[in-house]
C-alpha cells in the first residue's frame, strides 16, 4: 500500500537509467494514460516485455493535498517496478511537493509537457509548458534538488524546430535525466503521422536518452522508429492500449492476455467502466461487428464475465491454477 511505509520494500526499485546503459536494445515503454495505465494494467504490460511503466497523468497540486487524493490516484506494490509517475504542474513549487510524496514508491518523476486539452491549457500545464520552457526549467531544477530518482519530461515538438531545441537546452542545463519526444505539435490530432524528422532532431541536440513516442503499434513500428531516429527506446499508448502484448511481437491481442487481464483487474479490483473499456480496445481488431455490438452495451461487471464465459470460454479459476503451477516450476 502506498504512503505508509517505504521502508518495507526489501530490493530497491530499478534504476532506470542504468536501464539505458546494461539493457542493450531499445526500451519498450507504456505511455502514460488517464483512466487507463492503472495498477492492473500496469502488471499486465509488464507481463508482455515493457521495460517501464508511466501511471496517468495526475495533478501535482491536488496530490500533495490530501491522503485521500493519493490513494486515488495512485496504488501500486512490490511488483510494479519500474514505475513512473507523470505529473501535471505549472510551478516547481507544486511538482516538487508531489514529487517528494511520490519518490519513495516510484523510479522515476516525469512532467507533462504535451497534453493539448483546453482545460489543461487554462490551467497554465501540459503542453502550454512547450510556451514556456523557464517554468519547466524551474520544476526540474526545484524536483531534482529535493528527490533522488531521475527527473524526466514528456515533450510535443514545434513547428519550428529551433523552439524545440532551445527548450531542450533549457531542460538538459538543469539536469533533466531524459526526454520523451511525442513526433507532433501541440495542435496536431493522433490521427495526422508522427514527424520522425522531429523525434531525430531531439535524439540529436539531447545528451540524455531520448524515448520516441507516437504511431506504435506494433514491434515492427518500434523498431521502423529507431532506426529512423537513433532514439533510446518507444513509447506506446494507442497500441499498447489495444493489444497489452505487442512488445512481446504479437500482432493481435492474445487470448490469454485477456485472460490475464480480467484476472488482475478482479484481483486487484476496479470499476465496471474501465474494466469494459479496456476489453473493447483489447477485442478492437479480434470481434466481428455483431459480437462488438453486443458486447459493447454491457454494463456491469458480472454482464461482462458472463459473456466471456458463455463466448471465449473464460475460466479464471483454471487461469489462476495454471498461473501458480508455472511459477512452483
Ligand atoms: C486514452 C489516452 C490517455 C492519455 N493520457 C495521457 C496522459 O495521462 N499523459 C500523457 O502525457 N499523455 C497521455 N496521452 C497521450 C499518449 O501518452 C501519447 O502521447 C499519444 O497518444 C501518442 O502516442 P500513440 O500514437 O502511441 O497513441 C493519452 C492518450 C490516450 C489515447
């Protein structure tokens, strides 16, 4: 349980950046997702050859608030390692409190850089800080001088690239440990491609790792990237969020990933809407029309299992049997 008593941990957590340096191939990242890349999912991500693991995206402000908002926000245990947390904030003074709560459970503090939504953008966070590079400066000088894990931030890049460079800079002078580059500006849609000339440019005025982000959807696009850009590592969110094991190199989600995501999801608990929602992403390219019609009107948990039940065959129990006897092995 979180924010109680780190010092029960027995191994220390992974450090991430000597993950760059002993891991001798790109790193497979699970991008950072709200409602999505909760505790179970996190598990289920790792299962399937993700090196690290962002949490959603969280207010830095409301997290150093209050308990309640913390526990929330963000459960995690033993196996969830190594695990970034992304905050959104607009100070240093904000993402420092935050960050200082978190350090202890997690490998790594990444800052938002790149969320487009209005909402986020009056609020003076997410990609308004593209605009605004001295207030990211200050947050990673003002988090680096009171936590000891690695300081990273999620970026989208400019339209000119030169911006993109002098923010880059600005970050690299106070010691940011890496940089995420998602290949589009502030006002591209997902649905437009990635600018790989982007993603290298950053690769190439970074002296940190850089990880590439956008369009990866399967190995194969991870590994088109890197060879395109020399980037350390791609980070996946749309892809990953519809089949959990493409960094294993399975084209189409697995059943036994399904499985194995219904049995953390139980096991660790969760609500019926995003329980729902991540099944239909995970059937998204498996499910006739018919099938995803009626699937999709479900509502209720027990609905949901009933129709695994019924079509695939769902048996968690059994699955949980098999899962013991392969770790006794
Ligand atoms: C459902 C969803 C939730 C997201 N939430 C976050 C978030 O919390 N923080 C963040 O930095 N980006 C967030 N993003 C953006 C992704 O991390 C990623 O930058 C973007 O989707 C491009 O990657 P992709 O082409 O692999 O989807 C989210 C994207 C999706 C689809």
């Amino acid at each position: 349980m979180p924010f109680k008593d780190p010092s029960q941990r027995s191994i220390p957590r992974t450090d991430i950046m000597q993950l760059f340096s002993t891991r001798n191939r790109p790193l497979n990242v699970c991008a950072p997702m709200v409602r999505y890349s909760k505790l179970p999912f996190r598990e289920l991500v790792r299962r399937y050859n993700c090196d690290i693991v962002y949490t959603p995206m969280i207010l830095a402000d409301v997290f150093s608030a209050s308990n309640y908002s913390r526990e929330c926000e963000f459960s995690t245990n033993m196996l969830d390692d190594p695990v970034v947390i992304q905050f959104a904030a607009s100070n240093g003074v904000d993402l420092a409190n935050a960050a200082e709560l978190a350090a202890p459970y997690v490998s790594g503090i990444d800052i938002n850089c790149g969320c487009p939504q209005k909402w986020a953008i009056n609020e003076k966070i997410g990609a308004h800080l593209m605009s605004d590079p001295e207030s990211v400066r200050d947050m990673i000088r003002m988090t680096k001088a009171r936590v000891n894990v690695p300081c990273s931030i999620k970026i989208r890049i400019h339209k000119d690239l030169r911006e993109t460079e002098e923010f880059v800079k600005r970050a690299l002078s106070v010691g940011v440990d890496f940089i995420t580059v998602h290949g589009r500006t502030r006002r591209q849609k997902s649905t437009e491609p990635v600018s790989l000339e982007g993603m290298r440019f950053v690769k190439e005025v970074s002296t940190v790792p850089v990880l590439a982000n956008g369009d990866v959807f399967s190995i194969d696009d991870a590994k088109m990237i890197v060879d395109a850009t020399g980037v350390d590592g791609t980070m996946s969110a749309r892809g990953i969020l519809e089949n959990p094991a493409l960094f294993a190199g399975h084209k189409t989600t697995p059943w036994e990933c399904i499985e194995d995501y219904v049995d953390l999801a139980l096991s660790y608990g969760t609500n019926a809407f995003i329980f729902h929602h991540h099944l239909m992403y995970m059937f998204e390219n498996t499910m006739s029309n018919a099938e995803r019609r009626t699937f999709n009107s479900l509502t209720t948990i027990p609905s949901i299992l009933d129709y695994l039940e019924e079509h695939y065959g769902l048996d968690i129990a059994q699955k949980r049997n098999r899962r013991r006897t392969a770790i006794l092995i």
